[in-house]
C-alpha cells in the first residue's frame, strides 16, 4: 500500500511539472524543493535537473549535485533507481535505493529475472541488500549452478547474520564449502567463526626456536667483538690487512643483519595471522608481541597478580566485569605459552 501511494505520487507530480516546464517554471531551486521530498520522487527531480535544467552543461549537473549535497556517483545510483522503479511494478525490482544498488549490473530484464531468484531462495518478499550480494558471490564461486543453488539457499535458511555477514566477505568455492558443512553439521556460530579467521600455530615459530635465539646471541657477540678488532685493526700501517678484516667484517654484519630482518618479517606475519581474541588479551595485559618469545607461565603469573590488584572488584577502580575479562585473558594467554592455541 506504502509503495502503491508513493508510485501515484509521482504520477500526480509528473503531471503538475509538465505544466510547470511549459511554462518555463523549472530551475534549480524547483529540483531542489522536488528532491527534498524524496525517495521516488528525489530520483525525478535528479532526472529534471539532468535533462531539461543542466541538459547543456555537464558543469553545471555537477555543482547542482554539490548543492544538495550528494556526489556524482551517488546521484548516478538515484537516477538508476529512479529509471528502473518508475516503469515496473513493486515485485519485480527492490523497492528501496540500498537494495537495488546491490544487483548485479546489466540490462533491467536480467536484474528482475535475478531479483526474482533471490526472492525465491530467501522466501522473502523483500529480500536485503545482503541476501542479493551472497546470492552474486556464491553464484560467482561455481561452475556448476546446481551445487551454487543449493549452498546459496544453505546459507540465508540456516547462517545467523554473523556468518552471513562473514560469508558475504568470503570469495571462492573452497571457503563456501568448508562453513557450509559446519553449517549442515549444525556446530555453533562461535565455531564457525572460528573457521573464517585460524589462528597461528605457536610451536612452529621460528622466533620460539632455541637454536635461532643462540644463533642471534652468538651474532650479537661477535658483532661486539668486530667491533673492538676494527678500532685496533685502525693503528695498523698494513693496508691490505685492514680491508681484508674490513671485507670480513661487513660480511658478518650483512648476516646479523639479515637474520634481524628475518625475524621482523615473520613477526609481522605472526601479527598478522594472529587471532583478533589473542590480539585483545595481549593489549589487556599490557603484553607486547616483542615480549612473547621469553614469556613463561612464572612471568606470565607476574603480570597477571599485578593486574588483578587493580580490576579485582575490592580494589578501589576494580569491578566484577574487569575482573572477569582479565580472567579470559589470563586463559587466552596460557593456552599461547603452552602452545595450545588453536
């Protein structure tokens, strides 16, 4: 009923302006008091100022988009919707701007046969913006439409919104697969999450390594000790000795060097890669990524008594829901020490 008044409104409006342009009443201030009514009608006025105010002067269109305050893409959008809506009924094309820009481009014809897919795999009358997009990304996954259908309807039957939502961000068949199953299996959103976004395997650091740890300490000394040989090495008259040594001693920098590099490449790939949870349980207790490496559970037992006088609900600027979020941190940070991250 909302959208039957909306369409005759714009019939009615219509009517009066072919008079109004007739007259030769239409400029920019008309489009601007006929956008401001909105919706369908803003499309129109757009569509005024565009063909008969601005019909010379692609300069001019554009700061008249400035004027009210929209860009040149999003007028573009409004003049799309209003183009399509205008000649088609309520079922055939979403009913509002949001949810048509999520279609597929292409000609009217193909967007309301598409539109009227996601209606029939949602079972929605109004399918969202959102149903539309997993609907062109999972379609746009397979070979095979058969299995597409199948997965596409798996998910907006049984995917809560976070999956969804998750879902919606996920490109390729292999990634649409592997949350299906959880999904069938019916394991818990928590878990299906999980599955989006893996977090590190800590045994298989190299910074937790101990003979790469010997390794940097042993540079480190012989660095020192380069050095020393350098200032000495300055006193003597034998020129040829002193570039030989100096030749050497760049070289082992070069290595120390590339060993440091290597390690900072991989803890920002370990960052990276790292769990948004262990992430925020790092900040929590205040514990950098440079300090994971000499973390142990005595150390990290240290930190945590130290925090608890703080948050414990007894301690002055404490409460129970500090207290219990430095709890799961606390757990978070044991299973990394041990190794028992997933």
């Amino acid at each position: 009923m909302e959208w039957d008044n909306e369409m005759q409104n714009l019939v009615e409006i219509k009517e009066e302006v072919k008079g109004d342009i007739e007259l030769g009443m239409v400029n920019e201030a008309y489009c601007v008091d006929l956008y401001n009514k909105g919706n369908l009608i803003s499309g129109y006025a757009l569509w005024l100022a565009k063909t008969e105010v601005h019909k010379d002067s692609q300069t001019g269109w554009e700061k008249f988009c400035e004027k009210i305050g929209i860009t040149k893409r999003g007028a573009n959008y409004q003049l799309d919707f209003y183009n399509a809506k205008s000649g088609t009924s309520v079922p055939d094309l979403p009913s509002k701007e949001f949810t048509y820009r999520a279609l597929p481009s292409g000609t009217p014809e193909e967007q309301v046969k598409f539109y009227a897919e996601v209606k029939e795999l949602s079972q929605k009358e109004e399918p969202t913006a959102q149903d539309i997009s997993i609907t062109k990304k999972i379609k746009g996954a397979y070979k095979v439409e058969a299995t597409a259908i199948k997965d596409i309807k798996t998910v907006l039957e049984k995917a809560t919104p976070k999956v969804k939502l998750e879902l919606d961000k996920r490109l390729g068949k292999k990634g649409v697969t592997e949350i299906i199953k959880l999904i069938d299996a019916g394991v818990s959103e928590e878990k299906v999450l999980e599955a989006f976004n893996p977090k590190p395997k800590l045994p298989d650091a190299p910074s937790k390594c101990p003979a790469l740890k010997e390794q940097n300490v042993e540079l480190r000394k012989k660095n020192k000790e380069l050095e020393k040989e350098i200032k000495e090495l300055i006193a003597f008259k034998d020129s040829t000795e002193i570039l030989d040594q100096f030749v050497y001693n760049v070289t082992m920098l070069a290595k120390l060097m590339a060993t440091i590099q290597r390690d900072v490449r991989y803890r920002k790939a370990f960052v990276k890669g790292m769990g948004q949870n262990t992430k925020n349980a790092m900040s929590f207790m205040d514990i950098g990524i440079n300090e994971i490496d000499d973390l142990t559970m005595t150390e990290l037992k240290k930190q945590y008594r130290k925090k608890a006088k703080i948050m414990h609900p007894d301690a002055n600027h404490g409460s129970d829901d500090m207290f219990i979020a430095l709890n799961n941190a606390y757990k978070e940070m044991q299973n990394l020490v041990l190794g028992e991250t997933k």
